[in-house]
C-alpha cells in the first residue's frame, strides 16, 4: 500500500521567529539569502533512512517501540512535506540482507529502482550511500580490520555495490564508518597489521571510484568507541594522521558527527575547525550528545549556541562543497507518535538555521574577527620577528640574540579577553 | 649545607617476593637478567627532579605541605641510595629565573657546574632535560603557539640554552610537553596558524640540535588538557598526525606518560602501541591517575596487571632505546615524611619489575602469541586472497568475483576468545 | 591608597538587547517585574571576594597573572558600579592567617571593622560568610573528618568566629563547602568514623547559630571531587542522605554548585530539582564548567539554554529565600585587564537575567505545563487507580486483580514528546 | 532434546596457581577454609540466567552471534561441571512474555516446575529472582514511576508473581532493578510525583513478603545511567537517601554492581564501602567496566587488585549473609565458542577468589590495621578531646577555648602515608 503515510501533516512552511505553531518552520527559510547564499544551499540538510524509517526504538534494555513506517514511499512522501531533497542510506536498510550476496545484491538493485523512479522529476538524490559493515555476524571483528582475508574480501565486494548504487542513484557522495574497525581488546589484536589492511581497502576504494569514472567525494566518519572500545578512525587528528600516514590524504575527506566529537573529548566546532585548517572538513552528521553521558545517544540538535559556532566553522570553509548536512539523528525511544519524526527534524533544521543567521550576523558586525585579529598583530607586523619566523629567515641561534636584546615581553603579552569575546558572541544568539 | 639528607635510610636492597620491609625491594633486582638483558637496562629509572625535589604539595586549593629537601646534593643522595642512575629537569625547577634572560642563563650555568661535578665519577646522567615553558605569565597564551611572536623568540632562546645544557650534562635525550600549547576557547584563537608556528618552532629546535652536533633523541609529550581545554599534542595519533603534516616524523619521537593517556580515553598499552607501530616510541614517564578522576593525578603506577601490559609492549619495542622510565609521579599532597620519598619510588620500580618479569614469563610460555597467531593465518596462508590483497594484487573487481564464488565467511570467523586471553595473561599476573 | 579601583569604568547601565556595549547590560533591568517580583529580588546576585579580589590567575603550571586589586575598599567600588549589594567571603580571603588563632581572629576583627564602616548607609550586606578549612597544612587531611582531633576543635573555633562575623555583618546565610572532607584512599581512612565527626561538628554548628540567636540559614554545599578523590558532600542526593542519617535535615539547606553538578554525573537543573523537591534549595553558586573538561573550571555562566532551565527551577521554588546567586566564577587565567572583571560579571548577569525572562514567558505560555499534566493524568483521575494508589488504599494482590481485569496499557502508554516540548522550550530561548 | 550441552568439558577442578590449564581453578578451591569459612561460603558464587543462557551477542549496531544453548536444562549442567549451586533469573527471561498477565504467569509457572524439578535433589537453589521490567514498551516510561498509572498496577502483578515464584524455588533474596525507573528529560518529568511512586511501590513490594510470610531479603540495585539519562538509584548514597527519605531503610539492603559504581564515578570498594558502613551491603553482582569506557559493558571481573580490595570490604561486613556474588557478566560479543562460557565464569571465580586470599592475607598480617589504628588514636585517647567530642560533652564554646589553649595541631597531623599503604597491599597481591 503506497497511500499517504503521514495523513494530516501538511507541508511544513516558514512562519518566522514569532510562530508558536510548533509544526512551523520559525528560522529556517528556504531561499532567503544569507552571506550571499540561499538558506538551503548553505545547509544542504538530508534525512537519514535509517533513523527515520528503520529506526524501532530497541536499545539493549528493551524492545522496538515503533511501528514499521519504513517503505522508501513514505521516505520520499517525508522529504516532500519537510522541504528537504537529499536523504542518505545504508544498503542494508533499503534492502534486507539475502542467503547470499548475490541474492543480497539483487534485494538491493530492486529497492533502488523503486527510488530511481521515485527520484524522478523532483531534485532529490542521495546526499551520500554506505555500505553497513557491522550488524552482521560475519563482520563482528572487523570488515576491512577482520583477522580472516574473506570477510575483506567479502566486505569490498559489498562496498563495489554500495558505491555503484550510489553513483547510479545520483549521489556526490559515499562514506565510510568503521563501525567495528577496531579492537576490543589488545591482547588478541595485532593493530598494526589491521591498520595496514584499513589502508589497502581504502586505496582500492578510492582507485575503484576512479576506474568508473565517479566524480564523487569519499569520505571517513570518526568515532571514537562503541561498538568496540577502540575505533580507528578515533577523531579527526586521529583519521588524518591515518590518511598522511598511507599517503591518502588527498583522497578522502572527512565526515564529522557531532555526538561522535564530544564522546572523544573534544567540542564539535573543535572537529569542524581541525577538518578545516587541514582541509579536509566534507560533510556534518548533524546530531548531539547528552552532556553527562557517556555513549552516543544521537539526539537532534537544538542548543543556539553549538548550533552558532558549528555554523561559524562551516561559513569559515565557504560551506561544505558536494555535502551536507545529515541528520544522524533519531527520536528517543519513548517518542513513539508519528508528528514526533517531523518535530525532531524541525527542531533540528530551526536550531541549524538559527545558527546560520547567528554566525552571519556575528561575522558581519566584526567585532570578534576585530579581536582576533589584534591578538596576532605581531606575527603580520612589517619589519617585525613574527614575518621573519614565519618566512625562516631566522634559526635559534638568531632568535636568542633577538630575545637577549629586547625586553622580556611578559608586560606586553595582553590578556586573553575571553569573556568578552563571550560577550561580543552572545550578542548574536 | 650538605650533609645527609636522607639519614637513618639505608641504601634500598633486593630483598625478594617475601620480604616484609617496605624498604626494600621485591621485584627489582637491578643485575638480574630478564630475556637477554638486565633489569637495569631494560627500565632504566630516572628521578625526576621537579617532584621529588620542588614539589611542596601544593595544590590550588591549599599551600605547601613539604619541607624544602631540595638541593641538589640531596638529589644524587637520593639516587645513590635509590639505585638510579638518571635524572630528568626542568630548567626552571634546578635555577631559579632570574630578572633577565641573561640573569636566568648565570643562574642555570651555575647550577649545571655543581651537578657536573656530582655526576664526575658516577654513572649518573640525565636521562632528559627540558625547558619550562608554562609557569612564568609570559607564557601564559602559549610559548611556541603565543599570539606573540616576541614571545615565540624568547622561547627558542630558552629552549636553545636548555638543550646546551642538557648536552653538557652529557643527557642524551631531550623533552617538549606542550605545557600552554594549546587553546582555552577557539572564540580568540588562530588554530591553524598557531599549529604552523609550533612546527616552525620544533623545525629550528630539531635543526640546532643538528648544528651543535648532538646526537641526541628529541621527545615530544603528549597530554590531551590542563591547564589548557585543549593541548595541542593531544594524544599520541595527534602527535604523529602534527609531525607527519610538517614532515617531522624522522626528527621527533614521543614519550608516553601514562597518567595522560588514560585523561586522552586510552589505555596506556593503547598508547604505547600506537607508538610503537608508529616507530615513534622513545621514553615512558612512569606514573597513573586514579581511573574515577577526571585529571592528572601523577600517582606512582603500583598496579602489577598494568604494569604487565606496560612491559609488554617494551618488550615488543625492543627496550626504549636511548629513552627510559621517568618517575613523573609525585608524592600525594597528605604525604609528608621524608621517607615517603622512597616508598613511593620503591612502589613505582617494584611495580615495574614486576610487570617486566611477568611480561617476559608470558611471552615464553608462548600461549597468548600462538592465539593472536592463529587469529590471523589467513594473511599469511600460502595461495590464499590474504598475501594477495597484502600484495596489492587485487582490486575491488577481483574481490567481488572471489566474495561471489566463495562461500560467506560467516561461520567461519570463529571466536575472539578474550576471556581466554584474559586467563592467560592472569596466569603470570 | 582608596581611590578610585577602576578608573574610566562608568556605573552599569541597562541598554536592552540591541545594544552592542559590551560594558552594558542587555537583559538584567534591576527594577523591572518579572512573573510578580522584580529582576532584583529574584536574582539577589552576590560577588564573590575570593575569585574577584584574590584569584590571581594561579594554577598549578604556572604563577600569578592578576594585578592586586584587593582591597576591600575595591569591593565595594566595584559592586557599586556593577549595581550589585551582596557579597560572599571566607575569613581567610578578607583577612590573612596570623602565627596563632587568636592573631588570625585579630585579623579579622580589623577588616570586618573596615566592612562594616563601608557597609554602613549602603544596603550591602554578605550574602554568605564562611570559614577556609582547606589551605593550610593543619587541614590536609580534612577539617571536622581531620584523623586528629585536635584539628577538629581548630576547625571549630575558626568556624564559631566565622558565623560571629558573617552575623555582625548582617549576613543571612553561613556555607560550608568540604574543602578537605573526603578522602584519597580508602586503605588508610576509617570512612564510618569520619562520617560520624563530620556529623557531629554539623550538629554543633547548628546549636551554636542556635545558641547566639542567629537567624542565618546554613548551607552545605556539594562537590563529588577536587582536591580529595571522594569529598563527602558529593551531590545533592549524597548530601540529603548524609543529613537525613544524622536528623540534620531541617537544620541544613543546600548550595548547588552548577559546575560541581556537572562534575557529580549531573545536570545542574537537576541538582536543583533534586534539592527543591527535598525542599532544600537554598542557594546556588552561580558558574558553569567546560562540558569536555573533568575538573572544576568555575567559569561564568554564558548558555542561554542552561540559564532558562536553572531559571524554571527557581521559579518553581518561588525563589531562594534567603539566598542568592554568587558569583563563585573566575576570571580565565590568560584576562589579565582590568576591565575583564566587568566583562565576565556583565556576562554571568546578563545570562541570569535572560534565563529568567525565558523561564517565566515559558510558564506563562503555559503549553509545556499543559504536555506535563496530560502526560500524567492518570494520577490524578478521579475514581482511576492513581488515586487509589496515592491513597494507600491497594495492596499486590489488588493491583493483580486490576492488572488481569483490565486491557494491557501498553498501547495507552502515549508519546513521552520530547522533542515537542524542546520545541517549547526553544520558543522562548 | 535434553542430552549433555557442553561436551567435551569435564568438572572444573581446583588445580592450583601454577596451573597452566586453562579449565581449571588456579585459585577457587570450594571447600578450602579461609579465614574460619570456607571459600564456598564466603563468596556464595551465583550464575546469572539472562547473560549465561539468554545472552546473544547482540548489540545496537549488530544482531546476534550465539547459539540458542538456553534451555534450563543448560543452566543446570552448567552449574554443575562449574561447581556452583546458586542462581539468578529475570521472569522474562526464564519463561516468554504471553499475550496477555494470565497467559504470562502460566508461562512462568511451567518452566518454574521444570526448575524445580532439577533442583530435586541437590543443593541448588536461586540466590534471587527479579521481574524484568524494562523491555517491554508498556514499561517504556519507567514501570513502578510510569506516568501511566495500570502501568503501576501491572507491574506490581508481575512482581507479586516473581516474588512468588522466587519463594517457590526456595531464593533467599529478590532484587529491584530499576530498569527504566529514572528520566530521559527533566522536561517532560515530575520527578517529585515519580519518587514518591517508587516509593510507594517499595513499600507494598515490602508489606508482601510480610504478608505471604517470605523471610527474604529484598534488594535495590544502584546503576546511574543507562537506558535512562538519570536513573533514581543512582549510586548507594542516593538509594540510601531515598529509603531513608520514605522510611524504608530497615526493609531494603543494596545489591552493588561494580560496573554500576565505576559508572557513577566512584571506585567498586567504595560502593561496598558506603553500603557496609550503613548497614545495607547485601549482595554483590561482580563485573567490572572498562576505565576508559562510559557504560555498562558487564566485563567479568579479572583484576587481582581491584578483587582484593573488594574482598576486604566484604571480609569487613563479616560476608554478605543471606546474598552472594552474582556473576552479573556477559561473554564479549566475539566470543562465540561454547567454551568460553567456561573461560568467562572460571576468569571471575578465581579472580574472586585470589582476592579473597588476597585480604584475609592482608588483615593477618596486620599492618595495615595498625596503620590506620594509629592514624585515628585521637580519637580513642583516653582524657583527650576526641573522646570528649564523641560523647557529645562539647560545644563550640568549649573548643574554641581548647583551641586557643593548645598548641597548632598544623605540626602534629602526621604524614597520610598512602604510599606506604599501597606497598603493604602490593606485599598480599
């Protein structure tokens, strides 16, 4: 039965920061232009399949809680009322895994033509594919790290698919999470081999991407636990010190999660903004954590404040090239009412949105880049020692002259003026 | 004056697993050989002399506790009746800073003259020295990473004066933990150009060390907070990403404490493993935090099981090179006798040579190795896909044809059987 | 000298929320009514002498960054400026340690002298007063759960002089915060007994206010950790459960920390809940900590989300009495202008004030108390089985024949909306 | 099909510490008297039904990886060739949810024959029952704290049913889990309503086993987060504060679960620690967590350092009277042979039981005790002021005047010596 799934929702419209209709967009406005780009085009959102319509409500303590609003119908019918044309997927949600991978293959080639057709005529596509590496038995010590050669074996010729479908399917895009490339334990594990092997099955993905002809962004999600104790793909530092390490730097980006971020100890615009002083910052998985707790609880974002200074970094990259933002997020078991899908996605699109005009506005009234400015005026100033470091003109032998001849810079080294870059940020939430 | 320091406290005897004297040791048996080399030289104990000599239990929440045994005569005592032969420093912590550089400089090279004179006809050296880059409020924005560049200068001429000393001390290894190189808030922050200067700075320092001649090992520490929110040397991945990013990663190796390790969300094994495969493992700062405490601590490591693992991955190493045990570890504030010095050393060396003859037991039993080897055979099985992908042989289409015609590895996995590991890794606990 | 602390500073006016002054205040209007009370009364803000006349930017890396502007006579300057009449001190702040107790009490007679003269006139009162028993080495091993005795009478008497002032000074409330009351570990602390004498000194204090007749407020304050491994004051809950052990819980309120909430595993709105619900919220230390940070960073209070949701918990204690909201926040080391001050204590009023404004339009919307009542309707259903339950009226094997006579509720249960009443919730951030 | 489930795999015997086989106890030997009991006695080992035979190896990010050996029959055998005699069930999982209370309760009361059928004859009984009431949706918002109040009322009938049925097979205990008994968000919660729920419930479950003349002892279980963000027991002092707050603490001692301690930032011993010392300590679910992991991954519990320390608590409360030690672990998800079942319980036992020797070792010795004791003399010296503050015969008054007429205690607190302390444990690890 493919009739209305969501009968009594309309489409979801933009009535301003004054609504109280909590079924309203009150940030989130399409096309209006901001920083001289659509509202839309900067953020690029795009549902998740899996959460939305696969996800049931089970946690280790307790059984699904949803029903199986799950056809890709009611996905397609979802985006059109929320406004939004990219949606993501695992190849194992869209379509059950088989007896065999042939037969796997051909559940997942008949699925993707019902969403070929669905596609048709509207501007949807894929924001990116994957391929799901963890759920099954075969890969519980690894996919690309497993200790027998099969599973990789059997892991690249699933992710050949993945990409293929994607590509086939429109997306710009294909991801990589490790989901269990990593360890439990170290005692039985020989890290060095299993990241070696992480390496190989990169490089063949990226040169099989390039074999067909795909002009796609590949890209890596870090985690840092969960399900195993140790993820590979840690945090950012942690994935780019792989990529430099195997010489792949140029061919992945990276895919940073909120939630993923604060659980490796570090604060979400921390990841955005070390993804891209290195120039690898691609998608955003756009979620948050609980901040007392110490697992991935994937909650839809709302906080203004992390909402303004994630858009901060990514108005900094000039935005975020073929991707997006994704929301890798889902309802908490207990929101058990079909409304609550569309009241999670808007809150978080508001939040995001929100955010955009926040960071805009903070960086056009200039004061904070003003402060910063100031604080590193040594290292641009003319004739000074900061241009001559930086140029190497000078080694230590030099600089000690330098620091024996002027005085201790102690009483000129200024103060911080954290709070009132508080402050100055403040004014803009 | 310089009489005895540390009376009525004789000089620290083997005693074997049953004595019953606190003063002695149980494991520790410096002559003793353990797989192929002595104890001696596989730990390679090393006083620090900043906690054992200023550390006044301080904290920021009260004033001094200890008495001032600070000199340092009592120093080498110390050590003589300890059974050490290396000693680390701070610059800052053996000379008081003068009202100048020049005047810190006198002050150094003074001090250094009696230490040289201690050290003449004693195997003692310094297993590191370092420059204390964080105390003075010059520093207080960071010192390579200052928003200064004057600042930047006047460290380079401090660290210069600190590794020539080291040298002439006859050190040969030298220390950079990044005590303010970091950040408090991104809000004032210049990460990316912040990162870039403390390259150039470890780029010239690494260069000096070259043209003075010296033959040493430089370390860079990694702590992922405090004081800073963030550090830039975070963990040991961060690290090696920051050196591979600026092509450092033939100049610099790393030395692991564990207290910040286990504040980075890793265990220390993980830590020094990482290291290791990274061929980047060069000194260990012996210490442990509490695991319900959420900063560093610098407790003596006592617990034999971590020890054990410690060791393990030593041994794997090959020993540590020029590198050692540092006891970055202090004394709790409540602790106060003078003899609390020795117990507290002895706990950390005992703990140690305990963890090194259990690590060496366990490899020559060879179960726990015949496990992991088996785990793995399918990389190294004759004919088999393994050595081809190692070989780079085979390409996502060959997989997908092999995936396809072979049967699903899934029952073929088998068991990661860590609770067996767990037993026998307990059996030489 | 007593002139003028803070020159070119003017008095702290309210500008509203367009203004772009940072040295303004954009949501505090000290007159203003807000839900039947004005800002004022609500919010009794109070300035903390330690963290704004003594801190100096200390931290165990490093030394003094702060200029000595101490004096008493600074205090009440720049409490004027900031609009503000209540203030919080420890004796040992205001007044330093002598060579015996009946020095240090001198001391403080002296500048208690000063207090009362520049009180005089004005409304300023103390908020708090308190005893430091956590500095000095008399302390370390705790004060009332000191191993010695002796220390224990100390404490006693430095806490009698303590309320006597805090009582000449016309304070309404006396804290104690367990410095040292805790412990580093258990294998050297006879935890039952320490319990037992903290209890014990608790009970005479409150006979000693008694005693005088004092009507003040006492307050415990929790913190789980920092500088012991366990402080026994951990967090509300633990408190409670301390006070209602001995009978002490009509003598005590409690004053939550947010940053030692955070600390504890909590939310700081839930401590508060948890404290009103005992009917024991009395006080709140007005900070935040660094959510990735495992340490007390006492920063101000920024977060317009936080500050809403501390808010909606005061309001629904109607208030805190004879409370307040304490400033117990530092400046960041690395603010060394004198104006930071202002910066960071406009920053935490600012943050309060708009969390009041959105608390109360939040209540006054009323639909997120309306989703609460629904959702618990059933208790309250006239002729239900709540009712009956609450009554005391049903035993097991009632409950079983109304659980086998009626329908399984689990389709009755209902969405639990979470994501609906963030939506609420962000109407009025 | 009820033939031998584990062949191949004999009875576990006690072969002693140099054993190098892996299916043999090293150090549980049953029936050996330590410290005037028998090791059996003192640790009342218990296997737990649902990780032992309901454990699948399942997880959120992947399915199952056991085999079905679930059958009673299993359990029995199991217990047998393991030696133990004492065993854990949830209702649910012991027998299937029907569809509706009636057809439920059948359910149970069949395999509860079965069970008692096998018990026939030996000494096996169940250490305690439970009902599980967490998976279900009907209990999704919290069972005895539902909003829904027939979700109260249904969950106090299967209670009464599991508590009948636990009586029936004889347990001498019966445990509360709160499972879902918490909040996700204070947003939609009362949580003052909700408490005094689950207290209302505490004390019908309690006015039952009165009424049905059941000498048990009823148990809470602490656990601080998971599945809920904020679980009401959340550690020993809060379930504490919460008996005593409702009156209940003479009806109700605590069941610690050590993952559940390191989960709500304190150490295992201290859990029991805090139980003991109020008189509650009644069973132990033995597990550990990973340090550096942040939540409940039910480890079995292999530390000799950590099952010291815990075995010293227990020794302190003279064991665990009618309770046990319940192994409350599961098999890591890649630990799939029928083995390693063995490998997991046999790692836990001996580990126990190490440390069991371990601490009566320790308390012979007496040098820790003597530590202490001397620690704390003050407060037993005869005609000092301790005694005198004991006994109650003090106030303020008094002890400001022995303050003043005594010396500073500053130099008379003696050294804490936890060095010292550690090394007298390491001498019995």
């Amino acid at each position: 039965w493919y009739g209305e799934f969501f009968p009594g929702i309309p489409k979801i419209k933009y009535e301003g920061p004054k609504s109280t209709n909590p079924l309203a967009f009150r940030y989130y406005n399409a096309e209006e232009v901001i920083s001289g780009k659509t509202m839309k085009d900067w953020l690029r959102f795009s549902v998740a399949f899996w959460h939305t319509f696969r996800g049931d409500g089970g946690d280790p303590f307790g059984s699904a809680t949803k029903r199986a609003f799950r056809a890709m119908h009611a996905n397609f019918e979802f985006m059109d009322k929320l406004g939004v044309d990219l949606w993501c997927f695992h190849d194992r949600d869209i379509a059950p895994e088989g007896d065999s991978l042939e037969e796997s293959n051909r559940n997942l080639d008949q699925v993707v033509e019902v969403a070929l057709e669905l596609q048709k005529g509207t501007r949807i596509r894929p924001l990116w594919g994957t391929a799901q590496l963890f759920k099954h038995p075969r890969y519980m010590h690894g996919a690309a790290t497993s200790p027998n050669a099969t599973v990789f074996a059997y892991a690249a010729a699933q992710v050949k698919k993945a990409m293929d479908v994607t590509q086939l399917l429109g997306g710009q895009n294909y991801v990589f999470w490790g989901g269990r490339e990593g360890y439990q334990s170290l005692l039985n594990t020989d890290m060095a081999l299993e990241l070696d092997n992480l390496a190989r099955f990169m490089r063949l993905a990226s040169e099989y991407k390039k074999q067909v002809g795909w002009d796609a962004t590949l890209l890596l999600e870090p985690k840092p636990q969960e399900p195993t104790k140790h993820q590979y793909d840690w945090d950012v530092a942690t994935t780019v010190s792989f990529l430099r390490k195997y010489g792949l730097e140029k061919e992945f980006k990276i895919n940073v999660e909120c939630n993923h971020a604060t659980l490796s100890g570090h604060s979400c615009e921390h990841e955005l903004e070390t993804a891209r002083i290195n120039g690898v910052l691609g998608n955003i998985d756009a979620n948050t954590g609980d901040p007392q707790t110490g697992w991935d609880t994937d909650q839809f974002l709302v906080d203004p404040r992390e909402a303004t200074l994630i858009m901060l970094a990514v108005i900094r990259n000039g935005g975020l090239g073929t991707g997006g933002f994704n929301f890798d997020a889902k309802l908490r078991r207990e929101s058990t009412a079909l409304v609550d899908l569309f009241y999670g996605h808007i809150s978080g699109m508001d939040a995001l949105a929100r955010g955009l005009r926040n960071a805009a506005a903070l960086l056009d009234a200039g004061a904070l880049t003003k402060l910063r400015e100031e604080r590193y005026a040594s290292w641009g100033a003319k004739g000074g020692i900061g241009p001559k470091i930086i140029a190497g003109k000078v080694g230590f032998d030099d600089l000690e002259k330098f620091a024996l001849s002027h005085p201790d810079p102690a009483d000129d080294v200024g103060s911080g003026s954290q709070e009132l870059a508080e402050i100055l940020l403040d004014m803009h939430l």
